[in-house]
C-alpha cells in the first residue's frame, strides 16, 4: 500500500489542481508543491523501512488486473530500484519550486503535466509486470510532450516529434520483446517468474537495449537528446535529464543484464565500444558549444556513457558504481540545468560569449556554480568522483574487458575538466560586460532550491557507503545471474566496495611474487 501511495498520490495532485485551478496561480503553485513535498516524505517511508540485508523485491503489491491475459498489478523494488524511486520524488518538488515564478501561461496544466510524468516515472521503476511497465513506459511520454512542446522554446515542436519518434521507435522493438517472453513464459507477463534461457535470445536482447539505448541515449542513438534539452523549459531539462535519461540504464539492468546473460556477454564488446565512443565524442562535442544548455546535454551523452561502461563490466563495483553515478548525475546535472536557467531567467540568452566577469556581481551564484561544475568533473570529495572511480575499477578488473576500454575512458574523465572548467571560467571571471552590470545574485527561494542539490552533492562525495549498502545485495544478484565463471584477478565482485583497495593490493602483490620466481628461475 506504501508504494502505490507514493506512485499514485501525484495524479491525486492533478485531479486537485484540475477542480481548484479557479482559485488563482499561488493556490495551483501551492497545490502542486505540497503534493511533491507529500509525496517526497511518504517515499522516504520506503527507505527507512527497507531491508538490506536482502536483495529481493520489497513492499511488493499484486492484484489480478486483466487475468485473461496473465496482466496482474504487480509492484515493488529492491535496491537497484530505491533510490531511482527516490530521486525522482526528490527532484519534483524542487522543480516544481523552481518554476515558481517562470512559468507565464498555462501554469495549472504545466504543474498537472509535472505531477502527471511524477506517477509516470514511478510506475516505470516499480512495476514487475511486463505489461504494466509498457503502460507507464509510454504513458510518461504524454506529459513531457506537453511540457516541451508547450512550454518549450522556439523549436520545441520539432524537438518534441523527435524525441516521441525516437522513444516510440525504441517502444515498438521493445512490445515485441515483451510479447515474446509472455509467451515462453506461459502467457504471463510476471516478471519475477522469468526464467532463461530463451529461444532467440540475441534477438530479444538487442529488442530491449535498443528501446533502453536511446532513452539514455548511449551513441548513435543520442541525436534527439540534444535539440530535446535546448529547446525544453528548465524544469523539463532537469527531469529529463535527472530522471528520464534512467529510465534506458535502469532498464538494462532490469532486463538486459538478468535476462540474457549469454546474449549481454556476446554483445559487451561492441556495448562497450560505443559507451566509450560516447564518453569521449560527447565530451569533444561539448567543449565547443557556444550555448551553455547544449553544452551540459552534450555532457550528458559522456556521462551515461560511463553509466553503460559500468553497467557492462560484469562486476560488482562496476554495476554499483554506474547505480551511484545514475542518482549522481542527476543531481550534478539536474543542478547545472537549473543554474543555467536562472542566468537565463535574468540575461534572457544562454550565449557564452553573452557573460563574462559574472563572479563579481553575483558571488553566490559564482560559487554553487563552482561546486556543481566540481560535481559534474569528478572531483575527490564531491559526488561525481566516487562513481566514475568505481565504474572505472571494476571496468579494469570485469570479466571479458580489455583495460584499453578502460585508458580510452580515462580521457573522458580529463575532456570533462577541460570543458566545464573553460566554459566556467568563461562565465565567471574577466571582464563584467556592462549588459550584466545589474544582474541581481541568487534570492532566497532560488538559494532553497540549490541547497537540497548541494547537499546530497556532498554527502555521496564524503560518505556513500547509506547509498552503496542498500543496493549491494540487489547488484550482487544481478552480477551472479550475468557471470558464468570466475572473472580474472579474483574476488573483487564478492566484496564490498570499500574493500576494493585492499583486494588490488593484494592481486599487485600476488603478481609480484609470480615474477620474482620467474626471474629465479
């Protein structure tokens, strides 16, 4: 009852707003806020209440739906799906406070939309019913059409056919799969009772990836993200960026990687190959954009890039590493999409060469743009550097990888610096351009809104071992189900990632004494 609660409490906003919108825009704003706030509570409920100590499904709900069919209301999560749960409810009510005061026309249907994508992306990340996470999967398309196409820029409606294309494209591979696994299943549709080997299983298994391939979009597929980002309004660029971009990982993770382990082993290497590709033409590709908005969507090619390199590596640390970096580049980047929005809201222009010397007039907004963009790099202490550390480590120890993989997405690690420390030297120091002379700093409400982002930024960088250790026994699941021998270099899959130094350690340390006898001998 506690999870349908918390998937199905934003409609109970919708319904609200629809029957009260009469009342005035600070009822709706009021409204559509306390129903996030709400919601974001109740959900931690799920949290306070889950059992690590296990790695199966949680707080599960099912309810004959359409028994024909085998279609039940199946719910519940486990670790790999907490905290997808939990970001999303956490980033609502702090874009819903972000559109505060930017929205100008349709507010009561652009906060209905909002909350409406909310129920959408939950049921995604809690359904265990094939059937079930199909309806959430397409029915989030609906509110974000809107959203963007609405709301959106000067090009949105070219940016909305494009990203609707590009989803349903991938939705329409995906049915087939699933329509294929209900019927070797037994015409059901019940996730938990999947079981492979299945016939055709290559097939099946490039019908989900590629449907999850361009949703997160991992390189070709990535074309829609860009002009989707640009032409959204910051509170779309936050959610599509912090939330529906993980929708792709998490479904590989769900599906791909559990499912058919063979036909996952079979593909890593030309996987990997465009994961790496992605993370270094992403980075290349953001460090010459003249628009700051376009820049951080090109960030976000990279950055999933090594979400789907971790995901891939057939190791513990590496998946653990990729779930951390899934919630850390929502934050990071859901963080530098609100900031560029403000600066947007203010200067009315997203041109870099437009700022210059912006530390000076707005010091407060210099400095939360420092830590995020620290974020967003990886530096050690922050957010970004724990996850990219891991996914890297357990990439170079994975089953069936070649460190080269690993050396070519190192680079990505450095091409990140480069352009997000330009493009933040660029915006903030120098010369102040007269045109930004009266640019007011950061207000109170826009400071509430960051602080929540800041925080999570520093505690994952200092302590993520409450994150990691929810989600161990999940990850451990998946890694038993994927590998089929003994990855090289030992246990590090079996330990905890604290303990992956020490396991490294001793490897280097067996290695050495296997040369010392060669060279006696």
């Amino acid at each position: 009852m506690l999870l349908s609660t918390v998937i199905f409490l934003p409609l109970l906003g919708v319904i609200a707003i629809a029957l009260l919108r009469g009342l005035g825009a600070t009822a709706v704003k009021a409204i559509a806020l306390g129903i996030g706030l709400i919601t974001f509570v109740i959900s931690l409920g799920l949290y306070t209440g889950f059992n690590a100590d296990t790695g199966t499904f949680q707080y599960v709900t099912q309810e004959n739906w359409i028994t024909s069919l085998g279609i039940s209301y199946h719910i519940g999560i486990d670790g790999i799906s907490l905290w997808l749960v939990l970001l999303t409810t956490f980033l609502t009510p702090v874009c819903i406070l972000a559109a505060w005061d930017s929205v100008e026309k349709g507010l009561s249907g652009f906060m209905m939309s909002l909350l409406a994508l909310e129920t959408g992306m939950l049921g995604v990340f809690c359904s265990l019913d094939l059937f079930l996470f199909f309806v959430f999967w397409e029915s989030m398309l609906i509110p974000m059409y809107f959203l963007i196409g609405i709301w959106g820029g000067e090009r949105r409606i070219y940016a909305t056919i494009k990203f609707v294309l590009y989803t349903m494209a991938g939705s329409a591979l995906m049915l087939v799969g699933i329509l294929a696994l209900y019927f070797q299943n037994g015409n059901s549709f019940d996730l938990t009772t999947l079981s492979g080997p299945f016939e055709h299983s290559d097939l099946l298994f490039l019908a989900f990836f590629i449907a999850f391939a361009i949703k997160v979009p991992l390189f070709p597929f990535h074309t829609w993200l860009p002009d989707a980002h640009v032409e959204a309004p910051t509170v779309g660029s936050v959610i599509l960026a912090g939330v529906l971009l993980k929708m792709g990982t998490y479904g590989i993770i769900r599906f791909c990687l559990p499912l058919f382990p063979d036909a996952a082993e079979k593909f890593t290497p030309l996987i990997v190959t465009l994961a790496v590709i992605g993370i270094i033409y992403g980075a290349l590709v953001a460090m010459v954009q003249p628009d700051l908005k376009k820049l951080v969507a090109y960030s976000s090619v990279s950055h999933l890039g090594f979400v789907v390199l971790g995901l891939f590596s057939q190791s513990a640390a590496g998946l653990q590493g990729s779930m951390l970096q899934m919630i850390n580049h929502g934050l990071s980047t859901g963080a530098l999409f609100l900031l560029v929005g403000m600066i947007y809201e203010r200067r009315h222009s997203r041109m870099i060469v437009d700022f210059g010397g912006l530390s000076k007039r707005m010091p407060i907004f210099a400095v939360i743009f420092m830590i995020v963009t620290l974020s967003s790099i990886g530096l050690p202490g922050l957010n970004g550097f724990v996850g990219e550390y891991m996914i890297l480590l357990g990439s170079f120890v994975g089953k069936a990888f070649s460190k080269v993989y690993v050396v070519f997405a190192t680079a990505g690690v450095i091409l990140a610096a480069v352009y997000m420390l330009w493009m933040f030297q660029r915006v903030m120091f120098g010369t102040l351009d007269k045109t930004n002379e009266n640019l007011p700093d950061l207000n109170a409400r826009e400071i509430v809104v960051m602080l929540p982002l800041l925080l999570f930024i520093v505690w994952i960088g200092v302590y993520p071992e409450p994150f990691l250790s929810k989600m161990e026994k999940s990850v451990g699941i998946v890694v038993t189900k994927v590998q089929t021998t003994e990855p090289a270099m030992g246990r590090l899959e079996k330990q905890k990632p604290r303990d992956t130094k020490l396991a490294l350690q001793g490897t280097q340390h067996t290695q050495h004494e296997k040369r010392e006898k060669e060279a006696e001998q």
